[in-house]
C-alpha cells in the first residue's frame, strides 16, 4: 500500500522537478471574487519562471491582468504521481512582446521546432499571448497514500 509523502524541496530541486511534468491546473482570481480553474501545458523558462501558452480572451488572462497572484498545481503524466503546488506573482505577455518567449515556451515542452520562422508566423496569426509566473513559495513535493502509520 502507497503511503503519502510530502518532501520540502530547495528551489532547484523544485526546478528540476518541474521541468519534467507539464500537466497543470492554473487557479486565477474571478472578477467576483471566487476561483477560476484552469488545466495548462506549462514549462520553465531559462529564468525558472512557470510558462504558459494561452489566447488574450481568456478568463485566466484577464484575471491575471486584474490580479497577478496566482497558484499552479504541478501534476506528474500518472495521476497518482508526485505533485506540488506554486503561488506565485503572473504576467501576460501580449504580441508582440510574446513572440520570443513563446519559441522558449515551445523549447521547454517540445525542444526544437523545424521551422522556426513558422512557429514564429503561427505564433503572430493566432494572437498567443504568454502567461509568465514569478515563483514566491512553493509547498512540498508531495505524493497521495495513506498516511503514515495507517497503511496495511
């Protein structure tokens, strides 16, 4: 029987812990007052700062504009592998500002594109816009389990 665990981590463990998972839920701050949830592709960028790739019109861009702070919920490819939660302080990066931090985007997830310029024009067509979090503190990286003492 699995038996939760839950390791602080320095911020370059958290780091190299991240940089291998890309499935997240982003939670943002509603206009009302209330969460708004969002399932995210999200990278580390060379800085160390949680990148995403989104559209201007949606709910997490616009709440991120209104309020920067937010938490990111880092999952592993098996849902129950290890996970850590991020808060931190987000920006968005509109075109054309985004452009080159989005071909780093595309680096961190998927490595090299075979055409830049492409990705590029892609990029520029579809008004992409890029979700950039300054990392402020972040919990253990954890696992689900039974806890301690209680398992078999």
């Amino acid at each position: 029987m699995a038996v939760a665990t839950a390791k602080e981590v320095s911020r370059e463990e958290l780091l190299d812990f991240v940089r291998t998972r890309h499935r997240s839920v982003l939670i943002t701050r509603k206009h009302s007052g209330g969460l708004q949830v969002s399932p995210v592709t999200s990278g580390i960028d060379g800085e160390g700062r949680v990148v995403i790739s989104t559209y201007p019109e949606r709910a997490k861009t616009a709440n991120i504009k209104r309020e920067p702070l937010v938490t990111l919920c880092v999952l592993s490819d098996e849902f129950n592998g290890a996970y850590v939660q991020i808060d931190g302080s987000a920006e968005v990066l509109d075109m054309p500002e985004a452009v080159e931090p989005l071909v780093e985007y595309y680096r961190c997830i998927a490595g090299e594109h075979p055409d830049w310029d492409e990705y590029r024009d892609a990029m520029r067509k579809q008004r992409k816009s890029l979700i950039r979090i300054t990392i402020t503190s972040w919990g253990p990286i954890a696992t689900g389990g039974f806890p301690p003492g209680r398992a078999g």
